[in-house]
C-alpha cells in the first residue's frame, strides 16, 4: 500500500551481497533511490532519510511524509560487517630521564618519525578506522595521536582504556569484546609482550610472531561479526608490519 501523501512505494529490494541492501521506491517524481551501500554503480538521487545497517539486522523503511512513521516496506537482512583490527604496538620511547616513571616515558625522536612513517603506510593501504583504542600511557597516547592525524581521525575519538596499560592477551580480548558493534575497523595501540603473545594467540595461523617491534602493525580479519564473539584461534593474519621492514 503506498503512502497517500508522498506515494512512496517498495518495488524491490536487492542483497546484492550480505552486507549491501538496496532499496528502491516508485515516488511521483520517478523512482529514487533512498538508502544505498557505497558502490560506484549507482548514485544517490534525493537520499531523504538514512537507515543505519550496523545498529540492528531488521531494516524498516518508514514514510517520511507522516510523523508516525508508517512503515511502508521491512526486510530481514543480516548487514552487520565481519570485524578488522590493526594491534599496533606503540613507538620507540624514551630513556633519557632515568628518574621518569614508565607511565610517563614519550617517545624518541625515532619514535616520533616512526609513528607517522606507519600510519602513511596503512593510508596507503586505504585503511579508514571507525575506533582508535589505546594505551593511556604517554607512550602509547603520543603513538595514537600521530596515526590518527595522518589517517585523518579526529584525535579527541581516540579512547584511552586504563587496562591496556601493559595488558596481558586475556585483558586485551575482554577489552576488545566490548567495543560496540557500529565498529567494524578498530585500531589498538598498546604494550609487548601482551601484544605479541595477542596475536599469536588470535591467529588461526601456525606461524608464530617472536616480536612485535615498536610501531609494528599486525592486521587481522576476524570471521565473527560481533567483537563480544571473537575467539582465540579464530583471526586470519593480513599483514604483519613494521618500521624496518621496508625504505620509505
């Protein structure tokens, strides 16, 4: 039954994968399209209101014309994304004031080339974080800082978690299974040897990381869909990175 007022009405809906939902209406004014994945195939014409996928799996789409939302079309549609994480451990620190507590340490000049150096790299890889989690150790909160500008995230999102302050594997995990699930591309910067004894742990892989050095990036997909479901084991590697392990 279409809508009375704006004549809006479903003509089909199109999965054209698991995370992508097309909607499409017939309005007086010709068909448009209202709510659409990002895909060079098509263009928004008119976007009138806006569905968030992530938050729920049952889509509604409501009449925008009547102030009680008539629903005019619902699809079931599991539209929630599998999860990426970047474990990053933080850059090369400073030991020059040995009365300076480990909390406090920043980092080296090294350090401080370091952490721009990679967060070009995983720019050029085009990756776009949704969450930057970190370490509130000095160390940890200059290192997230100096990614986060260059990939272009604003530095006031970045969340301090006063666990991952030389967090173990375990705490890094129930850390992780708490983070909201509009999420789907989280960043952590956090501490050796928790880090690389996380990763080895995560990874569904045999091959073992002996070290995480300072700045290293270790990029897993995670096959769950949900970060409260992710389990040890269960982590595809993508891509291990560091500092040295190329010229820039």
């Amino acid at each position: 039954m279409p809508c009375t007022e704006c004549f809006a009405l479903i003509l089909y809906v199109l999965p054209q994968d698991e995370n992508t939902v097309f909607l499409y209406f017939n309005w007086k004014f010709g068909q448009r399209l209202l709510y659409k994945s990002s895909s060079s195939d098509y263009t928004t014409c008119d976007e009138l209101f806006t569905l968030d996928s992530h938050l729920c799996d049952s889509l509604e789409t409501r009449c925008p014309c009547l102030p009680a939302g008539r629903i005019v079309a619902k699809t079931i549609h599991n539209s929630r994304k599998m999860k990426t994480l970047y474990i990053i451990r933080h850059a090369k620190s400073s030991w020059d004031d040995l009365d300076q507590s480990d909390f406090d340490r920043p980092l080296n000049e090294r350090g401080k080339r370091d952490a721009p150096r990679m967060g070009k790299r995983l720019k050029e890889k085009e990756i776009h974080p949704n969450l930057i989690i970190c370490s509130p150790a000095k160390r940890a909160w200059s290192t997230s800082k100096r990614i986060a500008e260059v990939l272009k995230y604003q530095k006031k999102n970045i969340k301090t978690v006063k666990n991952l302050y030389h967090a173990d594997e375990e705490t890094i995990l129930e850390t992780l299974q708490k983070v909201n699930d509009n999420f789907d591309v989280v960043i952590l910067v956090g501490h050796n040897p928790g880090l690389t004894d996380f990763v080895n742990t995560l990874s569904e892989d045999e091959t073992n990381i002996d070290n995480i050095p300072t700045c290293g990036i270790v990029a897993f997909e995670l096959k769950e869909e949900s970060w409260k479901e992710i389990k040890w084991g269960k982590g595809n590697i993508l891509f291990f990175d560091y500092p040295k392990s190329k010229e820039d």
